[in-house]
C-alpha cells in the first residue's frame, strides 16, 4: 500500500464523503463513519488523511489489544495506529502468496484452505493449528444451524461430507420428511404399523403401533 | 475482564456462522483482500472468517511482543517505536519492517530481545 500517496488520494477522492477522515492527535476514538471532520485545530496538514476503510475498525483493534496488556498498561495513539496499518498489510501479505497458489493451480476463487496454506507457508504455523480448530467448529456449527432449520444440508455446499444420518426405522421404510426435523410421531407410528402389518399380518394395528413407539427411539442417533 | 484463550475464546465468541461481538468486520477484510492485488477475483465466504481469527491472533502476538520492549524499558505506555523494535527482532514479521520504519526516518536499533516468555516455536 502507498501510503506516500496520500496527497494525491485526497484529491481524487475530494468529492466522496465515505473513508475520509482527519486523525487528530489524541483522538482515539475515531471510528470509520464516513464523515469528513472539518476542524480548524488539525495539527497535521490536509494531505496526511488516512482513508479508513482500509483498515480495521481502530476500536476493534484496540480491544483486541487490551485483552493481552495488563490492566495499568497505556497505548499511544500511534502505536494503535502502526497496529492497525500491520493488520491490513498482513491481510494483504497472506492474500497475495494464497492468490498466487490459486493462479498456478488455475482457480478462481481463494478458500480458507488457501489462506491456511500461505500462513503456513510464510511463516505463520503456529497459527495454522488453532485457526483449523476454529473454522472446523465454524463448520459444524454452520451445519447445526441449517438442519435445524429444516433446510436440506448438501444445498449449503459445504464440503466436509454428507451429514444425512441413516434413518432408524430400517429399510423400506417410507416417511414424507427426510431429514431431522420434528418427529411427527403419530405419523410414523400409524405407517410403521402398515409396514408391518404387511409383513408380519399377526397383530392387530394398534397394539403393534404402541409396541413400535414404545421401542422407537428417533434421537438415538444424537447420544 | 476475562482473557479468551485461542481455544476457549472460540466457544464464547458467538461463532454464528456471522461476526459475534468481538469479532473483526468480515466486509471489511474482504475489501482488504480484493486491494491486495487487481487480479484477486472471488473470495470464499470461509476465507474472512478465517481471517477474522488470525487478525486477533496477529495482534496479541504484536502486542505481546511490543509490550515486552515497553517493560525492558521500564515504561507502562506502548509506543511506536516499541512496536518497531518487536517487528525488527522477529523474522515472521520481516513484511513489515517498511511500514513501520516509514515515517520514523531514524535508523532502527536491532537489538534482539529476550523472547523465551512468549516465543512458543524456537
């Protein structure tokens, strides 16, 4: 990132009211909101405004950081500053060798897969490892919410396998749901009884409907 | 306030499949990574969130780091010139050496620090 540009980036972008913003010395609470803060009392010259959208939100930055100081340590405002400009040239940086893996590999689109490799292989391993942990339980956690919302889980596209659970009820068994959502007990019994009174023709439905449901465990695959 | 480990600071975090209340902006760092480069084309909606996490990971690591020069000095302000000095001594962080020496125009003091609290692969 140029960041010597910053005179001529002013004026390209005169006429634009979004990213622009004036630091003031000692004003750590900026955030970006897009406003153009007109201030007579600015200590730096015009030229020097840092466009904020491309950067992490400073607060977010700074909370991050008191988590790991302790409790009487202080932070100078350029030390944030210097923080939040590493953090986006480590976003770059990272990008770039995974960008670059999926140019030789001739694909389109970079994946976390991508991102995971190149901080490996730039240096960043130590990372790789809690990061996997981290998007494996993202995953699951992605997979949780659609089954139970009923939605059927191959359409979300995610790649770690099918998640369809084999029915309890044993083959040939026909329901007019497929997947986990709410058992319709009453439902099921009634044609777990025809199933069976087809086959076995002994007892007489109902008792073999409350026999079936009595036995019929339908979570027994969550224990 | 509570610490959120790198393990345990997953199941708290609201890991939602969306930003939780101490996550960094996924729009945000997709805007970053297409800037990185004019032939950057499609970015999986993984690829952010993963993101999100090494961010924080990077900035404790940077901190850390800093703060440890801060305290050699016998200072309890973390300053700039703290954050150059910890990006000096660590070779993972050689990319940012330009950036943080930008500005400053003073030669910058390599001194080695002593890292064996924090450094976890030496």
């Amino acid at each position: 990132m140029e960041r010597g540009d910053g005179f001529n980036r002013f004026h390209k972008h005169a006429k634009s009211s979004s990213g622009l913003s004036v630091i003031q010395p000692g004003d750590s609470s900026n955030t970006n909101n897009g406003r153009n803060t007109a201030n007579s009392n600015t200590m730096r010259p015009p030229c020097m405004v840092r466009e904020q959208d491309q950067y992490m939100p400073i607060a977010n930055v700074i909370r991050i950081m008191r988590r790991i100081l302790p409790a009487h340590a202080k932070i100078s405002d350029d030390a944030k500053e210097t923080i939040q400009e590493c953090v986006s040239e480590y976003i770059s940086f990272i990008t770039g060798e995974a960008n670059e893996r999926c140019q030789r590999e001739q694909r389109k689109t970079i994946t976390a897969e991508d991102v995971l490799w190149a901080m490996g292989k730039l240096g960043f391993d130590d990372y790789v490892e809690p990061l996997t942990v981290f998007l494996g339980r993202y995953r699951e956690s992605e997979s949780e919410r659609t089954s139970l919302r009923g939605e059927p889980i191959l359409k979300r596209g995610i790649d770690y396998g099918p998640m369809m659970m084999a029915p309890p009820y044993g083959p040939g068994f026909h329901m007019g749901h497929h997947h986990q959502g709410i058992f319709d007990a009453a439902a099921a019994a009634a044609a777990m009884g025809g199933f069976y009174r087809d086959g076995s023709g002994a007892a007489g439905s109902s008792s073999s409907q409350a026999s079936l449901t009595n036995n019929f465990d339908p979570f027994g695959q969550f224990k | 306030m509570r610490q959120a480990g790198t393990y345990s600071g997953i199941l708290s975090g609201g890991i939602s499949g969306r930003t939780g209340p101490h996550s960094l902006p996924l729009a945000r760092i997709k805007k970053i990574m297409k800037k990185s480069g004019d032939d950057v084309k499609m970015i999986s909606g993984e690829a952010p969130i993963v993101f999100s996490k090494a961010c924080e990971l990077f900035i404790k690591e940077l901190t850390q780091r800093s703060w440890m020069v801060t305290m050699q000095g016998k200072r309890r302000t973390l300053n700039k010139e703290d954050v150059t000095s910890a990006v000096v001594a660590t070779d993972i962080f050689d990319f940012l050496v330009n950036l943080v020496s930008e500005d400053s125009g003073d030669t910058v003091d390599a001194t080695p620090l002593e890292m064996d609290t924090f450094t976890s692969s030496s």
